[in-house]
C-alpha cells in the first residue's frame, strides 16, 4: 500500500512539474552567422507589427526567450538586422527551439519540438513554388494574347494549376486538423460557392445573374473564416478579409453595408477580443472613408456599439466626443428630410428652402472672402445657367456677417440664384447641415431629400445628370 501510495505521489508530481515547464513559453534559437548581435521578436495584429521583446544573441548567435505567461496565439516574427524577417507560429505549445543561417533563413530554418511550425515552413515554400507557377502562366497568357491556339492551352493549364492550388490548401487544412496553420489556410481558402441558377423565364436574366452572383458572394464571403476564433486576431489576415469584403464585395451605399455589419457583429460577438477588433477596424475604416454616405456608417456604429456601452474599452471623453459629432451628422444623412432653412433674401423678401419646386435644389454654403469659394461659386453659376431650365434651383446661404461684401460679391458676379442671408443663424443652418466650413454643398431631390452631400461644384452637374439616368427623371 505504501508503495502505492509512493507511486501516485511520484507520478502526481511529475506531472505537475511537467504542467509547469508547459506554463509560458520558451523559445531558443540559433541564427548561425550572426553573433553578439541583435535580434526582434515581433508580431502581426491586423496591417502593422508591432515589436513584443528585444533580444540579444551571444557569440554562438544562440539566444532565448521567455515569459511565464503564454503569449495570444497568431503568427509572430523573428526581425533579423536589415529589416530581414521570417514568421514562426505561435501555436497552443509554445515551447520549442530553431535553427536557421543568417545569410538564407527561410531556406534553412529548421524546427525541434514543433511539428506545427515544421509543417509551416514547408506550407510556405511548397505554396512559393505554386506561386511562381501560376505566375509563369499567367505571364505567357498575358504576352500571347494574339495567338488564340495559344490563349486556350494557357487558359486551361491556368484553370488546371489554380485547382491545384486549391487541392492543396484544402489538403493542408485537412492533414493540420483544427490547430493555427488549419485554422489560417482555411481564412484564405476561397469558398465553393453554389452554383447561381437563373430561370429560363426570367425577364431580365442577364441582371438577374449579376444580384443572385453579388448575394451569392456576399453571403458566404466569411464562410471558412471563423469570427470568434481570437487567433487571427495577430494575423494580417482577419483584417485583409475585413477589407476586401467591406471595400470590394458588398454595394458601397450606406443602407446595404449596415446591413452587412449587423451580421458580422452578430458572429462576432460571442468573443469578446474578436468583436473588439472587429468594431475599431469597422469604426477606422469608415471614419477614414471619402465615399459619399458612408458618415451614415459611423452613425450606425456609434448608436450600436459605441454608444450603447457595449464598446468599454474607450473612454468617456470619446464617447462624449463622438456623441457629439454624430449629432451634427443625423441630421443630414442622405435618405434624410431636409431641415427647412426661411430667411432674408438679397431681393429683401423672405425665402423658404421648402418653397422650390424644382426637381433638384442645390444647397450651397459660401463666404464671399473664402478663397476655394471663390473657385468653386463661378463653376456652380455656370453650371446654374443652362440647368436652370431643366429643373435645378441653387438656395444659397452666406455663413458671414458683412453685409456689404455680401451683396457687392452678388451684384459684381451677377449670381442670380436665390441668395439666402441669416447672419444670426437664427434657422440653425450650422447644425441642421453640419457647416464647418466652406464652400459646402447639398442636392435635394423634388421631395426636399437630401441625395448628395459635400460635393464639388464641378461634380454638381454629373451627379444630377447621373440621378437622373439610374431614376428616369
């Protein structure tokens, strides 16, 4: 009994001394070639890297590094001088040792204890020579365009390689189970899309084809990207998949990406870091964004995420900040009701912006002493005085005070337009418009809907032009 007793006490121990040589991770390596010299550990998150610990190689360039806590799981990198670098995984086991030449370290790294980074490695290189291949092919097919014998050997060898390429990821996700590589292959693996059917009594089949193609796309786009998985979190990928389909894949008006937010959020959301990454890449992008309408996004963000509490990481001043900028957006989001704007005119008689029966109203902000008004007030008056017989009416409103200027810029220029004076900002234009500065213009449908916002003077006339072809008017 004693020696029972003995033996479950001995194996308890051994296993817990082994558990604790498993806490953390330790790595060691030997970069051969370089020695008393320095070295970074690095990290991927998102589109930059950022430097995790500084290391310092001995006279063998042997070194280690090590920390009691595991490190989040993604791919990492080793910085070698000359901004040189090569990635490594940081997996679940993060106890294991390389080797690699300094002057060729892709080519001659080499892993113990990691049969994961082992398998990395050899991904990469097999992919790399894939690579060139599909290259050499899609090169000869470039410069044999005029050879049509040519083009279909090439076009089919192209098909033949990419479905090689395709065998062989699904291959790799297959042999590495659920680890990090699997996980990281499968992101980047494109999606077997069912196939788009069109009716053969559709009226318009060709349309038909594109919207079923556009949704077929759309909603199965993160259909091998698993968004609560917080390993991709320090991968370029996630982000690089965030990007394409937020950029390239789903319509760029407001009401269709909203839409298309709500439902990654919603898979999100189960992870904490995940959704965290996921809502600041979606608040930078669109906050960064210059596409007409997108303000409409960051609107939607704020009142779903940012202002609601769910986003606890950032501080009351920004969220008092933000509370605020999207105050002076609301009101003036396309889609919108246009706010009436009832004032002064230069004729001396009060005008109303809700007055105009015009098929379109250009509202535009102006100072007679700005100097990129006084670019873009002639280029709008010109435009004004052939689209005044179609159907488009110009309210313009000074945002100064100088009277005298004011009517001495209108009379010199002959604007003959409706020319709006509240010096006093009595009808609240600053707000209801979010007028910061200027020149600043709005188009307003028939129905006084705002349909265009700060836009240039010389894209007045093509986006009129344009609405009316995509709405027959």
């Amino acid at each position: 009994m004693r020696r029972i007793l003995f033996g479950l006490i001995f194996l308890i121990t051994s296993l817990g001394v082994a558990s604790q040589e498993k806490n953390g991770y330790q790595i060691s390596f030997t970069i051969n070639g370089l020695r008393d010299s320095t070295v970074f550990l690095a990290y991927h998150l998102g589109d930059k890297q950022y430097i995790l610990d500084t290391i310092k190689l001995d006279a063998s360039g042997s070194a280690q590094v090590s920390g009691r806590e595991a490190l989040q799981q993604g791919i990492y990198m080793i910085v070698l001088p000359g901004k040189r670098f090569f990635e490594i995984l940081m997996a679940e086991d993060q106890h294991f040792s390389f080797t690699c030449s300094f002057n060729d370290p892709f080519s001659t790294l080499s892993f113990s204890g990691s049969t994961e980074n082992t398998s990395f490695i050899e991904y990469q290189k097999n992919w790399g020579k894939m690579q060139q291949r599909a290259s050499a092919i899609s090169r000869r097919l470039q410069n044999n365009k005029q050879n049509n014998d040519s083009v279909k050997i090439l076009s089919e060898a192209q098909k033949s390689q990419e479905e090689k390429m395709k065998s062989y990821l699904k291959g790799v996700v297959s042999d590495n189970k659920s680890n990090l590589l699997s996980v990281l292959v499968k992101a980047m693996l494109p999606v077997d899309l069912p196939p788009v059917i069109v009716p053969l009594n559709a009226s318009n089949p060709d349309s038909l084809r594109w919207i079923l193609t556009y949704l077929n796309n759309k909603d199965h786009f993160f259909d091998n990207i698993d968004l609560t998985d917080e390993r991709l979190i320090r991968t370029p990928i996630l982000q690089s998949r965030l990007n394409t389909f937020f950029t390239n894949v789903v319509i760029q008006a407001p009401d269709s990406i909203n839409k298309e937010i709500e439902r990654v959020i919603k898979r999100s959301e189960r992870n904490y870091k995940m959704f965290q990454f996921v809502s600041v890449w979606l608040f930078n992008h669109f906050r960064e964004s210059e596409i007409m309408g997108h303000d409409g996004v960051i609107v939607k963000l704020a009142d779903d995420i940012y202002l609601s509490g769910k986003a606890d990481w950032v501080s009351k001043e920004f969220k008092d900040d933000l509370r605020k900028q999207v105050e002076l957006i609301r009101p003036n989001l396309i889609g919108r009701k246009a706010a009436d704007l009832v004032m002064d005119s230069h004729r001396g008689v009060f005008v109303s912006l809700f007055d105009i029966e015009a098929d379109f109203t250009v509202l535009y902000f102006w100072e007679p002493d700005c100097g990129h008004c006084n670019v873009s007030t002639p280029k709008l008056r010109t435009f004004y005085e052939t689209a005044r017989e179609a159907g488009v009416e110009v309210f313009t409103v000074c945002t100064s005070s100088d009277r005298a200027k004011w009517s001495k810029y209108i009379e010199e220029n002959k604007l003959v337009w409706i020319n709006g004076w509240d010096p006093q900002r009595r009808t609240r234009f600053d707000f209801f418009y979010n007028v910061q500065s200027t020149p600043m213009i709005y188009i307003l449908d028939r129905n006084k809907t705002i349909i265009a916002k700060k836009i240039s003077a010389e894209d007045v006339g093509p986006f009129i032009e344009s609405y009316r072809k995509a709405f027959r008017q």
